[in-house]
C-alpha cells in the first residue's frame, strides 16, 4: 500500500502539479502587473484596517488569522525540516519562489470566494472554489469534486499530520507517550469544533498573533547571534537549488529535481496558495474596504507571513545548526528540536514542543471550519450526520497522533494534490472575473475614492450572484 501512495503521489507531483502551479502564478502574476510587489504597502494597510465592518459576522482581520491558522502549522516547523532532508538547502529558495508567485494565485481565488459567497442557516458567511464553480462556471459536478477531496484533506489527512507532529514532538521533549497526546488533542479539539465557525475564528484572532511572534522573537535571536553565518547560508541555498554543490551532470539533474519538487510540495503545504483551502475562510469575512477584491490583498499577506517569514525562520534555525546531515534519519519536527537545543540548549526542544502544540493545535480547527464549509456545499445540513462528521475528525486526530511520519505526509501530499488540480483549471476558466475585480478596484482607488463593490458594473457576471449578498 505504502509503494502504491507513494507512486500515485510521485506520478501526480512529478508530471502535472509542479507545472500547473508555476503555470498559475506567472500567469495572474504578469495579467495582475506583479500586485504581490507593487501593491505590498498597500496590502499592509489593508490588513490593519481589516479589525473594521463585521458587526454581522466574520472580519476580515479574523478571517486572514483563521486561513493563518490553517497554514501556521506543521508545514513552517515540520515540513521545512522534511524538504530540507529530502531536498536539500536548495528546497528553500523553491518555497520562496512559489509562495511569490502563490501570491498572486491567491489574490485571485480569494476574490472569487469572497465574490460567490453564500449564507448559511445560521446566518454566517461560506464559500470557496466550490462555490465559484457551480455558481461561476455552471459545473456543479466539479465543485462536488473539489468538496470531496477538501473535505478528506482538510477534514481528514491533514489533521493527522499536524496530530503526528505534535504527538512527536512532546514524546521528544517530554516523554509524554503518542497516544496520551492523542487523547488530549481529541479532547481539546472537540471543545472548539462542537463551538461552531464564530468560535474558531475568535480562537484564531487571539492564538495565531502571540504564536507567530513569539517563534520569530526566537528565530531572531538566533539569527542574530549567528549574523556572521547568514551570507554563507543563502549562498549554500542558491547553490544547492541551481546544483552548483553537486559533481556530475547525472547529480546535478536529480539534485535540482528532488530541490524543486520538495520545495513546491512543502512550499505548498504550508502556505496553501492554489490549493483553494484559504479561500474558504477568504469567503467568511465581511471586507474593509467592501469589495472582494480587499479580501484578496488581505490573503496575499499571509501567504508571504507563512512562506516568506515563518518557513524562512525555521530553515535558518536548522542551518545555521549544521544539524542538517543526509544519512543521520533526523528530519521533520525532531530535526527542528534539535536544531533549537543546538543554538539555545536543552529548553529549545521544550519550546518547539510547546511552539508546534499551538501552530498545529489551531490549524486542526481551522482545517476543520474548511471541511464544514464544504461538507454544507454539499447540502448536508442534517444535525446528527454533522455531529458524526466531526467524530470522525477527532478519529483521525487520534489516527494521526499513533501513526507512521511517512504515510501520513503521502496521503496530506496525494489529497492536496488532487484539489490544487481542480482549483487551478477554475481559475484559469475565471481569470476573467478575476481580472475585472482587481482592475474595478485599482481605478476606484486611482479615483481617490473608497472601494465599493457595485455588480451592475458588470451584468454577465451580476446574473450569476447569490441574491441578497452584495445587493441592499
């Protein structure tokens, strides 16, 4: 079973989703006149005025926390280390190059998701990829796929893979057996999922700012105290992606390769961009100013926060470290505890523990408001099926935390695979749409006015809205 994933996950990985993705983000980078860089102060206005215009629902500030939540995670501590050990040093500046472009493939599908977005019985915001196809593209069927195959990564696979890294990392720093950990994770989980969209979202407006600060004063530090060292490591990056480190034509091909693939696959992990999970809580807000396209900057920011920021931070502790060996079997969040206790002594595995515990912890919330989301696009609102659906996440939790580090990372790499394919071909078949929101957005702001959302601009695609959403 495990040689059958691991051939689905190199087929899907190696011929198709590496050139998909490149292919999107140049894409909507060039046709969007490369907004992720010359609109990025006014991106950071955006988000800090993002608190304002939720007095019904979601705001923006606390749906850009919630999509932080879900990318904040195993990817940033976890998954470095894994690119690292199986890519090499040059894995890093792939992650860096597709969260750029990613950013751009982000703005377009948060705009969507905010553009299509519906309301559900309780009066809260939904949306996603799922929504903008059957309501964008008329295909019902392809946004049925897309749910399903969110739903089991999101729902499923991904919460065992931030389950497994914390379990790892306490049975590390504090002995503490996988399958106690596994016991209070579901027990803790619980609490915040049976709370409903609203509760996760406050949940991740207070954890996900303190969590994220906290590793980078940290990462700082260290970097700091190791200035001297850090010319070297980008240096040892950049040489190692390009192949420069390796003898001969046949290495240098398959090193670039395994640097390419691992980057991209964990690059995309962590920051989500493309994979179309993001838009989801893109959707759930009430936007600042009111207009779509504001939702799309305020993505765009995380995305760079993950990748950029937070990504880079754990690969220079595990550099600077010289912890990184090929052979040694030390990878993923072992090899970033033990690149910690190298710089900061025998507390730093104590941190990381306690670091992933709160990263993971809100990314198995945050996944799960995804798979809610779309487990409603799929018009199951029976109660009793919810409450079993969410059983069968806290299963999976427990599965996570007792499971192999391998099979977990196939099935996560095999499941968002899958719905970055789906997502993409839709926003290539709405590029459009898209195109139209960004630039109605940047004349209003030309025109010194605020930004206000008026669909009768443009009657084709005002025909296709959910009545009520953006219509007094």
């Amino acid at each position: 079973m495990a040689d059958i994933l691991n051939s689905i996950s190199g087929l899907l990985w190696g011929h198709l989703l590496i050139y998909l993705l490149i292919a999107a983000g140049v894409f909507f980078t060039i046709r969007l006149g490369f907004i992720q860089f010359t609109q990025f102060p006014y991106m950071v206005k955006v988000m800090m005025q993002s608190r304002e215009g939720a007095e019904d629902g979601i705001s923006s500030f606390q749906a850009f926390c919630t999509s932080l939540a879900a990318r904040v995670g195993t990817g940033n501590m976890a998954g470095v280390g894994v690119a690292l050990y199986l890519g090499g040093p040059g894995a890093i500046l792939w992650m860096w190059l597709i969260a750029l472009i990613g950013m751009a493939t982000s703005f377009a599908e948060s705009c969507l998701a905010q553009l299509y977005k519906t309301k559900d019985d309780d009066g809260n915001f939904r949306g996603g990829p799922a929504y903008y196809m059957e309501l964008g593209l008329k295909r019902k069927w392809m946004g049925v796929l897309f749910s399903l195959c969110l739903i089991l990564a999101f729902g499923f696979v991904f919460n065992a893979v931030q389950a497994n890294s914390i379990a790892a990392a306490f049975n590390v720093a504090f002995d503490v057996p996988k399958y106690v950990m596994g016991i209070a994770l579901v027990a803790a989980s619980g609490i915040i999922i049976f709370g409903g969209l609203k509760t996760i979202a406050r949940f991740a407006e207070l954890v996900v700012p303190f969590m994220a600060v906290a590793y980078l004063i940290l990462a700082l530090y260290v970097c700091a105290v190791n200035f001297a060292q850090l010319p070297d490591i980008f240096m040892l990056i950049v040489k190692s992606a390009m192949g420069i480190e390796q003898a001969g034509a046949g290495a240098i091909g398959y090193a670039v390769m395994q640097a390419m693939l691992q980057g991209i696959k964990r690059g995309l992990f962590s920051n989500e961009a493309g994979m179309g999970s993001a838009a989801n809580a893109a959707a759930s807000a009430t936007p600042n100013p009111n207009h779509p396209a504001s939702q799309g900057y305020v993505q765009m920011l995380g995305v760079f926060v993950d990748t950029i920021v937070i990504c880079t931070a754990t690969a220079s502790l595990i550099l600077l470290s010289g912890q990184l060996e090929p052979n040694s079997g030390l990878t993923g969040i072992e090899l970033t505890q033990s690149a910690l206790v190298h710089h900061v002594g025998e507390w730093g595995a104590i941190f990381v523990a306690v670091a992933i515990l709160f990263f993971a912890f809100t990314s198995i919330v945050a996944n799960y408001s995804y798979a809610e989301t779309n487990l409603l696009f799929l018009d199951h609102h029976s109660k009793k099926g919810m409450m079993v659906f969410r059983a069968c996440v806290l299963g999976m939790v427990m599965f996570g935390a007792v499971s192999e580090l391998g099979l977990v990372w196939t099935l996560a790499d095999i499941s968002m695979g899958l719905m970055a394919v789906v997502n993409v071909v839709a926003l290539f078949m709405l590029r459009k749409v898209v195109l139209w929101l960004a630039n109605d957005y940047k004349e209003q702001l030309k025109a010194g006015v605020t930004p206000e959302f008026d669909p009768s601009t443009n009657p084709e695609v005002e025909k296709t809205l959910p009545k009520g959403i953006w219509t007094k």
